[in-house]
C-alpha cells in the first residue's frame, strides 16, 4: 500500500490540518526523510502552500489548529506546534501554543530545523511609522496620500490594507492590495490596526 493511501486510510481521507478534503498529498515533516507513515501527514494543497512559503501565511486558516493540535499523531502534533509557532504574535495562536503538550522527542523533532529566537532578532524587521512589527496578514492604514507608480489613481490617507505581504530583502517595504491592484507601500507611511 501507498504512503499516500495509508495516509488516507489514517486520516479518513481530509488534510490532518485542516479538515479539507480537497487537493490532498503526502507531505513528509523535516527532517524525517524515511518516507513512514508516521513522519508524514497528508495536507490539502492550500496548507502546504503556506507552510513551504511561510510569508503567505493566511493567518484566519490556521484557526483549524485548535481542533487537529489535538491529534494522537506525532507528524501532525509537529506540524500544529510549528505553525502555532510562526503564528505566536497572533494571542489565539500563542495561547494554543500555551495549552499544546508535546512529548519530549516529539517537541525536539518540532524545534529541529526552526529558526531560534536570536535568528530572528538578527533578521530585518518591518515597522510602521509607529515602530510596532509587522507581520504577514496584519492589517495597516495608510497615514498619507501616495501616488501609486504605474497608475493613475492615489490611495488615499485612511485606506485600509487586509492581508499585507513582507518584502523580505527590504523591511521598508510591504506590499498589499488598494482599488483591487496589488502595491509596494513604504513601512513609515503606514499604521498597524488591530
């Protein structure tokens, strides 16, 4: 039998993450290379997309962590801990993080491969004009005029941008969505909103 069909056969043939039934795959969890069942977990494409790109994370997805945490499986309790932990800024997310118990070889894979905190503090970091972090998926609004480059329009002070993208080889920038076209917005003409 195939990974992917045990894998099926396991997870009653939805995303261990998710629930979706959609676009399901086996995804072997880093750094576990023995191709076993129990290393793997089966995903929809839709998480495996967030979590192979983790800066278009969709932060309101992964509410779905709260019920699959809880799973008897070591891969998928992996997977749970490691997205809870890209998403601890968020306080669902770091309080989920508070409740998860992980044994001791099952949190050691987990961290296996994660960045350690002083990797991050080294990394560029994106603020707004405020000097509160930004992060992928958060919300800002603009505090001054700008002309859009390329278009004929202005996005104006007040504008509200969903769902904004880090540029990761500048933290001055971000990009995001005004008037249905996506933009470069400088990080000190912006306000990070609850």
């Amino acid at each position: 039998m195939s990974l992917e069909k045990k894998l099926l056969e396991r997870s009653g043939s939805v995303c261990e993450l998710c629930g979706s039934n959609q676009e399901l795959k086996a995804y072997e969890v880093p750094p576990k290379t023995s191709g076993s069942v129990d290393e793997s977990i089966l995903v929809c494409n839709h998480c495996l997309t967030q979590i192979e790109n983790p800066d278009q994370l969709d932060v309101n997805h992964w509410h779905c962590l709260n019920d699959s945490m809880w799973s008897q499986e070591p891969a998928v309790q992996v997977m749970a801990w490691r997205m809870l932990n890209q998403l601890r800024n968020e306080g669902w997310a770091q309080n989920l993080l508070d409740m998860l118990y992980l044994e001791e070889d099952v949190l050691e894979w987990a961290k296996t491969g994660q960045s350690t905190g002083a990797e991050q503090d080294d990394a560029p970091k994106h603020m707004d004009s405020n000097g509160v972090p930004l992060l992928a998926g958060d919300t800002v609004v603009l505090i001054k005029d700008l002309n859009v480059k390329g278009t004929s329009f202005v996005a104006k002070r007040g504008t509200a941008v969903r769902g904004i993208s880090l540029v990761h080889d500048n933290p001055e920038h971000i990009e995001g969505r005004v008037n249905g076209q996506q933009i470069v917005i400088l990080t000190k003409f912006t306000k990070k909103t609850n």
